[in-house]
C-alpha cells in the first residue's frame, strides 16, 4: 500500500463532497476516474480507521450524489411544464369536448 494513494484518495473524496456541495455536476466524471485509479493504487493492506473514514466519506458523497439527480430530474420536469404552459392548457367543457386554452395566440400570457 502507498500512502501516498491513500492521501490521494481522502482528498478526491473530499474534492468530491465540494463539488456536490457546489453543484460542479461537470467535474464529478473526472474525479470519479482519478478516484479510480487511486484505489487501484492502494493495494491491499490499509489503515483501518482511515478506511472506514473514507467508506463514510463515500457513502455521503452516494446520498448527495442521488439527492442532486433527483434536483436535476425535478427541474427538467419543471421546465418541461413551464414550456407546455407556453403552448396552452388543454382542458374539457361542460359537455366534455376538450378545448385548448392559451397559446401564442390565445388570452394566457406565459409567464417564468
């Protein structure tokens, strides 16, 4: 085992925490590589303790890491929703015809 990787790897873990805290999506495929290769790196004898840290670690960075997909599918949803708005509502009469309401050129304006 290199110490050396084993600094590596709680510092890419950490790395990682701030880019989820920051919302650095973009960055987290690269560090996920460089976090890789540092575990490749460490081989098989460690230290308990700071492996048990670094598993912690992770295991936060994996809850944030699915916390910020959800965000991410949330705010697709929205804006999907927002640009169907734009086009008009589609609803039913009295007589349960359906009837679009709006549009580009109807008496909703879109609004963010």
């Amino acid at each position: 085992m290199g110490k050396g990787a084993l600094q590596r790897l709680e510092k890419l873990v950490g790395d990682t925490a701030q880019a989820l805290k920051r919302g650095e999506l973009a960055a987290i495929g690269e560090l996920a590589k460089q976090t890789e290769a540092a575990l490749a790196d460490l081989g098989g004898e460690t230290e308990g303790e700071r492996i048990e840290a670094l598993r912690d670690m992770a295991r936060k960075n994996a809850l944030a890491l699915e916390a910020a997909g959800r965000g991410v599918r949330a705010a697709r949803r929205r804006l999907a929703e927002i640009v169907s708005a734009r086009s008009g509502v589609q609803t039913y009469d009295n007589a349960g015809k359906k009837q679009r309401i709006g549009g580009p050129s109807g008496a909703i304006k879109a609004r963010l």
